[in-house]
C-alpha cells in the first residue's frame, strides 16, 4: 500500500508539530511521499511565515527596508533546525533568498521558499529524500496548469525514490520562473503526487478532524461527517466549507483515490473520507449544510419571455462584459433572477440594471443583502418530501425565502434569505434534519 501525506501550515508551525509529524509517518510504513506546507501560525498572535514572505517582497519594492521581516523568517526556520536537531545549512539557504530578493525575486518565488524550506528540514529530520517540485509541477508562459506534462514528471521523479518530501503550492514556468497556485494550493500538490504514484490513499493533515455537518460557529457541536463523495465535497466548499482546496479534488477523483482529512493534533480521529461513491449506512437524508452572505439578486421580468429565442444569452452576455461570475440563476415562464457575489459587481449594480433595461427593455428589480444556502446529499434524491420539510422548517423560523433552486443532479437544495437570517437558517435546517432525526 502506498499513502500520500500532505501537512498543512498548522502541523508544521514548529518543532513540536512536526515531533507529531514524525509520530504519524513512523506508524504507518505506507506513509511514504510527503508533502508540506510553509509554516503557519503557534498562537494566533503569530505569523504565517508565507505572510511575511509576501512583506519582504512588498518591502523591497517600496524600497523598504525588510531585514527585519527576513530576520524574523530565518530565525523561526533556524529555531526549529535547532530544535530538530538536523542540518540543511539554513544561512545559506537564507542567505541565498535574500540575493535573489535583491535581483528581482517575484513574489512568487518569495511566497514559494516557505514551502522549500520546510521540506528541507522535514526530510533532514524523517531521513527522506528531498525533491523540489520546481521543474515538476509545471504551468505555461500564461500562467496556466499544464496537467498531463505535470503528470508525467512526478512520475518520472519519483520512480526512483522511495521515500520523499516535497514542497507544496509551487511549480514552475518554462522559463524555469517559480508559479504559485492559490492559497491553500499545498492540497493540490499532494493530489498531484497521490495520483503519479498511485496512491492508495490520500491524507491531508491539518488542524481540524474532518468536516462537520455545519458551521460550529453556528451549529453547537454539529455531527462530523464520516464520509462523502467527492461531489457531494465539491457542493459544501464552493458554498464555502474549506477545509481542503476544492481543487485538490480533481486529479485522484480521476484515478478513484480517497482523501482522508485528518487532524494532526488528534491522531487517533479517523476523520472524514472522500470517496467517489459511499453506501447509505448512515441513514442520514443530508450530508452536510454550508453557505455564504453578501449576493445580489437582478430580477428579470417580461412577458412571454420563456418563448424569446436568446433571451438568456443576452442577459448573460451583459454580465460577461462587466467580468462578473453568475452563481445561481433560477427561472420562471416570465421571470428570471441573476445571483452574483456583491463584492464581484458592487462597482457596477446601476450600469448592469441600465444596460439590461435598455438593451432588452424589460423591468429590473434589485435584491440585496442575500445569504445562500446549499443543503447537500446523495441520499436527497431518493427520498420524498426533502424539499417540503426544509422549506417547513424555515417557515417554522419565521424566515422568508428570498430564492429556490435545486441542481440537477439533485444533490443539493439552495435557498437565498436576507443576511440577518443566515445563522438562523442554518440552525433551522440542521435542526430538522439531523437533531430532530436522531
């Protein structure tokens, strides 16, 4: 068996993290590639070390100083060689970012060297080989993920070791340039290698044990989820559960490889496993309730509309000119709603209800202020009455639903409530659901 284990920013914070890091690779021999985040925070006074990654850059393109900043980095990074009681040279390792700052270092590469080091010393300290995902892990001169050619490098890489560690959130350009994924991208670095070795299993340590049902913010001590689909994983984080990067899914659902979420501070939680099918054991009808505030609602009527050839296009074409992302369009014979972030529109609400009027002389009626929900489930599809029992249940709360719209792969139910209604929503909804079902 082969396991792939990702350590995200939480686990790798210090010497004492990573004494757990060591614990848990030592107790499964399967635990053979490993991939790491940069650093992140021992309090939460503390400093994410990619933050301060970033301030040197911006320090030194606003002619700065940033010594200090650099000070603070290496001195972490050399507190934790200490204590690890391992050497990777970390002054020159150090000495070499602050050259390359001083050249013209991008803030890619800056954020990057987070990552570098950490792998360094964690494979001094596990006794792993070292291998840099620069050269791997590979975009084109735009910037885009080339996935086959990625592929095809791991596997090549890694064939010969076996054992590693490998840096997270980074690859490179063909100019050899470092290029960062997104925050959080170290979740896809360990996909990516899941996949080349053929994993069997995908662990993604981090601070939390799991997914939850809920928000606990919102929902006191909600159930963890013991299993789900990758689809059903997709739903929960683009409404805004974000334990793991949502494209982190994508290379092992291809290749059928479960990804475990684990927490590295409780070892001995199983977590939650992601998997491409799951069998109804449970008997829970949801898998999960997540969402998010601040939308804005466009709501479209005209006569006879649904027998208008292009219609929606039109519409759609006029939110494509401003660069605005649609989330939800749900749709009557004569009317039709366009629900987009606020933060996406915000500079441009009254030239899009203009232009919409103008061009398709038709009544534009603003809603702001929404919150959307998402409640999500295999098992909502085989069961009648779902949609009447949350609907029921949010009657019951005396909140009014703003907007209805139901996937097609009838997976999830979406609703739109005013902001001030979003906690309640969701304690509403969870309460019919899984207290009131238990």
């Amino acid at each position: 068996m082969i396991k792939v284990v990702k350590f995200g920013g939480s686990s790798v914070a210090d010497a004492i993290q990573l004494a757990k890091v060591k614990a848990i690779i030592d107790e499964d021999p399967a635990r053979r590639y490993v991939v790491v985040s940069a650093p992140g925070k021992r309090f939460s006074a503390d400093n994410k070390i990619t933050d301060l990654l970033y301030l040197c850059k911006a320090h030194m393109d606003h002619n700065i100083g940033y010594s200090q900043v650099l000070q603070v980095i290496g001195d972490r990074y050399k507190a934790i060689e200490l204590n690890l009681g391992v050497n990777v040279n970390m002054d020159a390792e150090l000495q070499k970012i602050d050259e390359d700052l001083r050249n013209g270092a991008s803030s890619d590469y800056m954020a990057s060297r987070g990552e570098y080091l950490m792998a360094k010393l964690t494979a001094a300290y596990l006794g792993y080989d070292f291998i840099d995902t620069a050269g791997l892990v590979v975009f084109d001169k735009k910037g885009r993920f080339l996935d086959e050619e990625t592929n095809e490098n791991l596997k090549n890489a890694l064939d010969g070791h076996e054992r590693a560690v490998l840096p997270g959130f980074y690859g490179s350009l063909p100019d050899g340039k470092i290029k960062t994924f997104s925050r959080g991208g170290s979740d896809i670095t360990g996909s990516l290698v899941a996949r080349a070795v053929g994993a069997d299993m995908y662990e993604n340590w981090t601070d939390v044990s799991g997914f939850l049902m809920a928000d606990p913010r919102i929902v006191e001590s909600p159930k963890p989820i013991e299993k789900v689909t990758y689809m059903e994983l997709r739903e929960l984080s683009y409404m805004g559960a974000s334990v793991l990067h949502e494209d982190a899914v994508f290379p092992v659902r291809e290749n059928n490889i479960p990804i475990n979420i684990r927490n590295t501070n409780e070892p001995e939680n199983p977590g939650t496993v992601i998997m491409a099918d799951v069998p109804d054991e449970s008997g829970d009808i949801i898998t999960g309730i997540a969402g998010r505030k601040d939308f804005v609602s466009f709501g479209i009527f005209k006569n006879m509309m649904s027998s208008e050839v292009g219609f929606i296009r039109r519409v759609l074409s006029i939110f494509e000119s401003y660069d605005v992302p649609i989330e939800h369009i749900p749709s009557g014979v004569d009317t039709i709603s366009i629900v987009v972030p606020l933060d996406k529109v915000e500079d441009h609400i009254q030239d899009i209800i203009e232009e919409i009027e103008r061009k398709l002389r038709v009544h534009v009626v603003l809603q702001e202020g929404i919150a959307v929900i998402a409640t999500v489930g295999r098992g909502m599809s085989s069961r009648p009455g779902v949609s009447g029992k949350l609907f029921n249940a949010l009657a019951e709360a005396n909140i009014n639903i703003k907007m209805i719209d139901q996937g097609s792969s009838e997976m999830n139910i979406i609703v739109g409530v005013d902001n001030d209604d979003f906690a309640d929503a969701i304690r509403a909804i969870y309460n019919a659901f899984v207290t009131n079902e238990n």
